[in-house]
C-alpha cells in the first residue's frame, strides 16, 4: 500500500511541478503555433504570443529559469529571448547534448526540470525531466510520455499556462500577480 501511495506522489504533476527550478520549451509548436511565414526575400517568419512573454517573466522574477532547445536556426528571435534572460540552444540536431549542458550549467538534476514540447524531437529530453508536459496540439507520442497537458495550443499561450500551473504549484502565483498590481497601481 506505502508504495502505492508514494508512486501515485511521483506520478502527480502538482507536487512535480513544485520542484521544478528550470523550464524547457521547444520553439516551433510550443512557443510558435507551428506556422512558418516566408517572407518574399526568403526569411521565415514567425509569431511570438505575448501572453507567454508576460509568463516567462513571471518565472525568471521568481528565480526559476527559462530555456529554450530548438531546432530551428532563429536569431532575431533568440536575441529578444535571451535580452530578457532566456537561455537559448538553437539549430540543434540533437536535444540531449544541449539538455546535458544545460543541467550542468545550473547545476540542477533531472527533477527540478520541467520540459514542454510537442512533437517528436521533444521525447529525448521529455523523458527524462521531472515535469513533461504536452500543449493541446502535440503529436499522440509526446502526450502519452507527458506528465501533464495544456488547455492550449502552441503559440496561443500555452507556455503562459504552463508558467502559471508551475507557480501556482510552488505557491507563488497569486503574489507574483499582485506585484503587477502594485506596479500599475
């Protein structure tokens, strides 16, 4: 029955959500909606959500850290993201090695990551952090590993929804809210 009880904590996405110190996204179908404009000259564009902008900075003022892993080749995003204190790893071929690094760097074990993807590319990493989620729109292979899935899409605020379950989970959503409160007040 004991280990019945302890799976079931592990299994939780609440109390895995409460260790969590680094958050991990994919860029294209998590941050983006997956979507690639071509620009007449050739360059691809893509679309941020504000939303998810405003929730990356709720984390890092709460001293957990945001990183992104993607594949894609992006620096005109990359420079916005990491002016704000994003970790950035692009163009990568291979999630693991960066994820690695990235673990050593902040000298975090596995349980105190949490990884949002959507698509194959993600399963490496996703299943080996403490915290795997899944947006709404991720392929069937990423929802069945993920600990936990987003109500929305990517790219149309997900990521926001995920910074604001890991701090709801840590008990310091409502507080990080009323500091905004404070400010515009």
């Amino acid at each position: 029955m004991s280990n019945l009880t302890t799976k079931t904590k592990i299994n939780d996405p609440i109390q895995r959500a409460s260790k969590i110190k680094c958050l991990i996204c994919d860029l294209d179908g998590v941050m983006t909606d997956g979507s690639i404009y071509m620009s007449q000259s050739g360059f691809d564009l893509k679309v941020l959500n504000a939303l998810d902008g405003v929730g990356i900075n709720m984390l890092i003022k709460n001293d957990i850290k945001f990183a992104i892993l993607t594949t894609s080749e992006i620096s005109s995003i990359t420079h916005h993201l990491e002016r704000f204190g994003v970790i950035c790893y692009t163009g990568l071929s291979d999630k693991l090695p960066s994820y690695y690094h990235l673990k050593e760097e902040l000298q975090l074990d596995d349980e105190a990551i949490a990884y949002c993807g959507d698509d194959l590319p993600d399963l490496c990493v996703m299943s080996r952090v403490g915290l795997s989620i899944a947006v709404a729109n991720a392929v069937v292979q990423v929802k069945e590993i993920s600990h936990w899935q987003t109500k929305k899409e990517g790219g149309h605020g997900a990521v926001r929804e995920v910074c604001e379950f890991i701090l709801s989970a840590q008990n310091k959503l409502e507080s990080t809210i009323e500091d905004y409160y404070r400010r515009t007040a």
